[in-house]
C-alpha cells in the first residue's frame, strides 16, 4: 500500500507544479486560466508540496490573497493528520 500511495502523490505533485506553470505561462501571455479552486484542490488532495514549489519556482501567487491563506490552511490541515496518523 505505501508503494501505491507514493506512486499516486507522485503523480498528484507533477501535476499539481505543471498546472501552476501553465497558469503562470497563461497570466503572462493571455488565454484562459487555470481556476485557483483548481490549484487549491490539487494541493488539497496531496499536491501541497509542488503547489509551494512552484510558487517559488515560476514566482506565482506568492502575495495573491485569499489564495495564500488558503493554501497555508490546506498545508496546516495536512501537517496535522500527518502528525495524528503519526501519533496513532
């Protein structure tokens, strides 16, 4: 099961920093954009890690509020359950 479970945040976290250099590529040059509640999903269903990545990388919605908070939230929430199964 961690093999599975690895493969999958893998795939989540690749597509998660490709979906933010896609809308970084599309603020810059125009065309229809990636919906931040999309971005945020990823992250939310594991995408968190390259969500910050590539906020860094492609210096994309760094200052965007309340699409920062949300996102620290999202990354709260996840630190917690770590650190609860981890207690378990």
């Amino acid at each position: 099961m961690a093999a599975e479970v690895a493969v999958y945040l893998l795939i989540v976290n690749v597509l998660t920093f490709l979906a933010f250099g896609h809308d970084k590529q599309r603020a810059i040059g125009g065309g229809r954009r990636v919906p931040e509640a999309r971005l945020l999903g990823l992250a939310l269903i594991g995408g968190s890690p390259a969500a910050l990545l590539a906020r860094q990388v492609f210096r994309h919605k760094t200052r965007k509020q309340p699409f920062s908070t949300i996102l620290l939230l999202i990354v709260a929430l996840q630190a917690g359950v770590l650190a609860a199964l981890a207690l378990r």
